[in-house]
C-alpha cells in the first residue's frame, strides 16, 4: 500500500466528541476495529486510515446533531456512502466520526411529469433505477460500481453514459446539505432551472463531502427510450478508434454510450467472458431513441466506422445480447485482474481534449510498455477521458514505485494537452499533488472558499485541496 | 423609475483611483456623464446608478491592472457587456469603476474536432454563431437579446433553446477571470468534463461579477443540425397547451425549443407582425435532427398536441417561414409595447416545475385581470419558464406601485409551487428581497462565500445578496 499523508489529531476532541455521542447514539455508535477500518478502506492502493467511530445516521437531523457536537469539538466528520471512491476519498487522517448514510436509502417523491425525484442520498443508483422502471423512467448516470447517489453527488461522478446525458453536475437539480457548523440548507427549489444567486448545487457536487454532507437530493431523470440498440466494432489501431469516435461526435449522432477497449483489454474480456472478438482495439457504442431513430444513428455509425477501416460492425437490438455486451465491459476491472493473477489493480484515470485522445492515449500504451507495466485501457472516449489499470504485484516496491512514476507522467500529459489529471475519480488524497500542477492560482480560492465554509476544516479533511 | 437602494461612497478612494486609473490609461479612463449614464443604464424600471468613470478594456493584464488600482482603494468595479440585463445588474450604487468588456471581443480559437471554442467576454453571441457558420457549427444559447456571451456567462443566460441545450452553466466549460485582488485564474482546462476540485467554473457562471470578472470562455459548440423543422399549434386554453408541453417532454421529444405566448401575446404578434394566427394560447416548436429525425418528431408532436385540443397545427421546412415565426417570437416585446403606446414594458421572470406550470401560468392571467394590469406572457415552457412583461404608465405612481405588488406575488407564488423568483433574469437588484425568501438560510453561505472571495466588497456590490 501507498503512504497517505497523516494529519495531527485532536485527541481531547475526538474523547470528548465520542463521550457526547454515545450519550445521544448509544450502541449506535461503532468503534469497533472491523467496521471502522472497512469504513476507512478504500478501493484503490493508498493504505486505509479509519475513522475513531461509525454512526449510520437515520436522517437529516442526525447528521446535523453529530456535525454540531463534532464541530463543538473541533473534530473531523467523515461522509461514507458506498465506499468505491478510488482516491482515498473516505480516509480519516486525522481520525474523527464518520457518518455511513446507507440507511438514508428513502426515494421520497417521484415527480413522473417533472422528469425528476426527490432521494436521500445512501439511495444506489440500482435500486433508484429498479424503483423508477415500473413509471418508465430512468437515471442515467453509471460509474460502473453500484455507487450510491449521495456519493456520486459528492465526487461529481460519471461514467459510460455521460457523453449523451452529462455528469452528475448536469443532473442534480437541487440539494439538501449539513453544512460546518450544523446547519441544514436547500440549494435550490425543483424548477428545472433557475439564475437565484451563486450555484451552491454545482459548489458541493464534487466537493467530496469537504463543503458539506448531503442529506436529499433532487435529481433529474429520463424516459426509457422507446428502443435501444448497441452495436461493437473493431479497429486496426487505438489512432482508428478515437478517429471514428471524433467523426461520430462531430456528426452529432447523439450516441448514449460510446467506449474503447484497448487490445489488451479485449483480450482480457475474451478469456474472462467467453467472447470471440478480434483482439485489436474496439468500440462499444448504445444508440437511444425512436425505433427508426435508433436505426439510422446505428447505420450512420457503421458507415463513419467503415471510413476508419473498422471491421467486424455488428449491431443489435435484442436485450440479451446487448446485456452481454454491457456486462463484459462493465466486468473490465475482474476481466483484466486475470491477466496477472494475485496482482492489484490500479486504477488511474484522465481526460483530455477528444482530439488529443489517439495521441494521448498511445502514448500512455506506449510509456506502460516502456516500463514493463501491463496497463489496459478502457475509455469513456466520447468525452475523451479513459482508465489505465495498472496490474501491480504489491509486494514488490520497485513496481510500485514505477506505478507511481507512471501515474504521476500520465497525469502530466494529460493536463500538458489542456486536460485534466481526473476526469471522473475525483481528487481525494491520491490526486491532490496534480490539482495545483492542472489549475495552479485558482486552488487557493478554492481554499479560501473552504476556509470560508468549514474554517475549523472539520469536513472531510486532507482531502482535494493541498496542505 | 423605481428607487434602488444606494450604498455609502468611499469617496477618497473613488478619487485617488481615478486619478492612478487616469496616469496609467489616460484619455481612456472616460468620465463624461452621458457614457457614464448610458453604463449605469438597465433596461428596466430601476433607475440609473452611473459609475464615476468608465474604461474600455483591451486585454486580461489590463483588466487585473484595474481590479488592482481598485482593490488598493477599496473601490467597486462593475464589469459591463451590452448592457441588457434586466434586474439593474450593472448599476453602480456605490459609484466606482465600470469596466466596459464589448472591446475584448476576439474569438481566439475554434476547435471543430472537440466542438469547443474559446472566445475574450465581449463577443456576442450574434458574432460568434457569424464566425462559426462556416464550420458547420453553432453556440445554441439564446436569451433573445444580442447580448454579450461574458455577461450571459456571468448571468447563467438561456432562453429559447435551453430546453434541448441547456442554459449557460451547461455549455461553459472553463473560464479565465480576474478575481477581486487582480489574480487571473483559469477554472479548468479544456476537458470536456473533469472532477478536479471545486466547480469554480459553474460558481462564477451566474454570480454576475460579484466575485470575479470574466475575460476568457471557453464554450461549448454544437453541429449544425441537418435539418431543422418548425411548427405551431394553437390551443383552447394555456391549461390546454401546457398539458401539451408535458406530455412533448415526458414523451422524450427532444424539442429544440417550445415557447408559449399566450392570447394577449398572439393578439399583439398578429398585429405586430403581420400574423393571422387565432387569437388563442400558441406553442411555437422547433426540431433540431436529422431529416427523417424531424419529420418523425414533428409528426409525433402534432399527434400530442390533437390529443389536447390542438388545432391550426402546421410544420414547415423552410428557412424563410421558420424565420417568420421565430422573427414573431423575437418581436414579442415590441409587439407587446404596440397594446398600450406610451407604456414601459416591465419584464419579471420566474420558472417552476412544469407540472405546475399550467396552474401558475393561469393563476398569473387571473391576477393581472383582477389588478387591471395588462401582462402579457410568453415562456420557455419546457422548462417551465416564463416571462410577464407589464405594459405601465410610469408616470402614474399607483401603476407602478401595482406592478410592485403584482412581482412580489407572482415571485412568491413561484417560490410556493417549489419554483424559482428567477429562472434566467438574475438576480441583479430588483430580485435580492425574493433570493432570501426562496433559498433562507443558504444565502448566508452565499455571503460567506462573497466575503471569502471579495473581502472588501468591491466587486460589483450591491447585487444579489441582501445588504
């Protein structure tokens, strides 16, 4: 595991904070050694820092109870969802309470004629999208891990589907948050738009639980399509691939889903998913829309695919195939840990200018091979942004070293193209270094805001911005 | 003309500025009182606060330089695009320097494979879509007025074609801005989306100068659509058509824009504009897709709007007849001004969740009706927005006093159907008192994030927040 940075902590606080709340949470309140290193335990390689003790808050009024007798005490609070953040994102560093809001799982009003629902945020974007199906309705965002709402609200998720429906900051209407000093606030009312005074809705999207704890959240929502077609196809070359995702975009065929898989990644997915493809790079593309609608963007896209000597189209409509399509992407991460079994995989990710994706994207094929690492690539290509997934044997400090000087590149080049060192992950503890070298002066006003809103840094501290 | 509340000068530092502003600009720092009255003009029924001096900026540097002399002084700083703001965002109730941007007005970039372009503030919108035609590629927002897109960035703009592409916040991607000590930063990098911290970007979009002044966007862009359809449909009553706009939107129609007048309105375009529609609530609809695309959608429409009593329903192609119609559309507030001669057009602006629209739009009517007030309405009604523009005697105090009330009640009639005291105007002057009764304890962490940024409150005071 990597090293995260420790902060002092307040011991005479976190005593007297945890004497405090065991008087109002009784046996609700959990130090055990299990459940507080799995509430510190994050996805990623950075090692676990766990939290003094674990409250699974049943409302609004809880979390503000146990923001206010923390912020008495001058003592961190930790928001938990799903834990899958892969940056550090739950970490304690400087220890304190964490909140898990998995019991604040309610879906509190389904607006069908507004194309939007009111949930509280330990709702999962499964059960959301269970509960939406009988109404005809949908959330369409996916980051692949069956994440909780509040938490994709926090690190600003996205994933495969953003490209046509935009990130969770396009998709959150309004929240409901505890903010530093306890108090509940509303960011906005449910109008579908509105121009009252500063975004506070966008401020704590991606926040990451350092501005505030979101407690409700209004969220925008979709029909189901009347019909859905996915369609693959494989390239000679990466190059290929990203040209025909380009072409597709600046079309305008408004594409749902459009995603790469690197040739190690195919090869990956056909040993782990029993597929046959050709193992060279490959595009999964989902079109939405009317049943003649769908048909014309498929044959537009197979054609465009076609002039970037793409081979092999294939399109369907049949919920089964198409399922199995989406499952073995969506199952990329356990494909690719056969690769090398008993390694870790790293997962690091970036996003750059769609038309620095072939280049930016080759090069990081090309620095892995260099270095002997084997990194697959997955991409959400349509928005330019793609994983590598460093298959790390952690027992061997010289690989992860190397893991860590080819993250550190990556990160490098990407904001060299005029993009960003985190598309999607967020910042956390392990991204931290990048956000001064991608936005240098603003992160002090992003810190001045942070001084401004939690000036005793009780909120999810050492996380995002620099020390 | 409406009293706007005026803020204590700092006159010493308003002087001693003027006098470091006039060695380092020279003839340029313009202090006549027509340029100064025309700065501190609002197209609405506040008066004129005119700043003490103007500058029309050429550059970045130039613009920190500025905030600097002003900062040093503890002087306001107003920053200015066109002018055509409706809520007496640029009036200077502290005097202090209004810094005119309409002279930045390069596009400095196009980048037609990423479908993004970065532009200086003073280009309007009307210049940038001229610039773009020629690659197939188009900027979609448009509030109606040729604004300036630094001020439709620093007011979240969006009008017409919000209901498909969004408002302002959805189609910025970063920005440069001068920020209250004369730091420049940037927001993000080019990506087309990015987790990496804050969204300083989406903070300052809509935070009409008040902390920080916009001198670089980079913005979106869009494809020329292959073929764009109009139609119109009339409809018995606005219950009737709103009815319509429900089901268009929940059907998933993905209408380019959707715009109610209602019979007043129509009375005024036929007579304005040369029209022969029934007299009776209009949607104007326009289709943005591929041929088959919006013959299908336009189709699907007509078959929505015949099961709510729609009638005249017809579609068009061509260039010259959609242009008629939306020419109609764009000439409202003229045409309006042709019901009464002599009259003020005074527009207020709320949005609410469309299955309230209806009962809101209606309730409206009724009320003017019993006031006697004629009011017009037109909406963005897909997204639940819409504007009345008052017809009134400025010269009869009891006329204006009534239109007072009648903003005050429409504003919280909004607020109480979970809508918005403004869904595209701003805040500006005129809406601070609804910004507190809409969004209560929230707008404390607004303040506390202006204090954080802008300490000395120089930075276009008086605007947003209460006092």
């Amino acid at each position: 595991m990597v090293k995260a940075t420790r902060l002092p902590r307040n011991e005479t606080g976190i005593e007297t904070a945890i004497g405090i709340l065991k008087q109002r949470f009784g046996e609700r309140l959990n130090t055990s050694q299990a459940l507080r290193e799995q509430h510190g335990h994050t996805t990623t390689w950075i090692e676990t820092q766990a939290p003094d003790a674990v409250i699974f808050a049943r409302d609004t009024a809880e979390v503000s109870d146990i923001v206010k007798i923390c912020a008495d005490q001058k003592v961190p609070v930790i928001a938990y969802g799903t834990g899958t953040s892969l940056e550090g994102h739950v970490n304690a560093p400087a220890g304190g309470i964490c909140i898990d809001l998995t019991e604040m799982n309610k879906v509190l009003a389904v607006h069908a004629s507004d194309l939007d629902c009111v949930i509280q945020p330990g709702v999962t974007r499964e059960a959301l999208n269970v509960h939406l199906r009988d109404q005809g309705l949908f959330f369409p965002i996916d980051p692949g891990a069956n994440a909780s709402l509040g938490g994709m609200a926090a690190t600003r998720a996205s994933g495969t589907n953003a490209v046509r429906y935009g990130t969770m900051k396009d998709n959150v209407i309004a929240l409901e948050a505890v903010m530093a000093d306890g108090t509940v606030i509303r960011t906005a009312q449910r109008a579908k738009k509105s121009s009252a005074g500063y975004d506070l809705t966008r401020l704590l999207v991606g926040s990451e639980g350092t501005l505030g704890i979101i407690t409700e959240i209004t969220l925008r929502l979709q029909g189901i399509p009347e019909a859905i077609r996915a369609a693959r196809c494989s390239f000679p070359t990466v190059d290929a691939a990203c040209r025909a995702v380009m072409a597709t975009i600046q079309y305008g065929i408004p594409v749902a889903r459009i995603e790469l898989l690197d040739e190690m990644c195919v090869k990956a997915a056909n040993a782990y998913s029993g597929l046959t493809l050709p193992e060279t790079p490959l595009l999964l593309v989902e079109f939405h829309g009317s049943e003649a609608g769908v048909a014309e963007q498929s044959e537009t896209f197979g054609s465009i695919a076609d002039d970037f000597g793409g081979s092999g189209f294939a399109a369907t409509s049949t919920t089964e195939e198409r399922n199995k399509l989406w499952k073995a992407r969506h199952d990329m991460y356990w494909a690719c840990l056969q690769l090398r079994p008993g390694a870790k995989g790293i997962a690091t990710d970036v996003c750059v200018p769609i038309s620095r994706l072939a280049e930016c994207v080759s090069a990081a094929q090309a620095k892995a091979s260099e270095l002997g690492l084997l990194a697959p690539i997955v991409g959400h290509v349509g928005d330019g942004n793609f994983h590598c997934s460093m298959l790390i044997d952690m027992d061997i400090p010289e690989e992860v070293a190397m893991a860590e000087t080819y993250i550190g590149w990556l990160n490098d080049l990407a904001i060299s193209m005029d993009g960003t060192c985190t598309g999607e992950h967020g910042v956390g503890q392990g991204k931290r270094p990048y956000l001064t070298r991608e936005l240098g002066p603003a992160t002090r006003y992003m810190a001045a805001i942070k001084q401004a809103l939690d000036p005793d840094n009780i909120l999810n501290p050492g996380k995002i911005l620099p020390d």
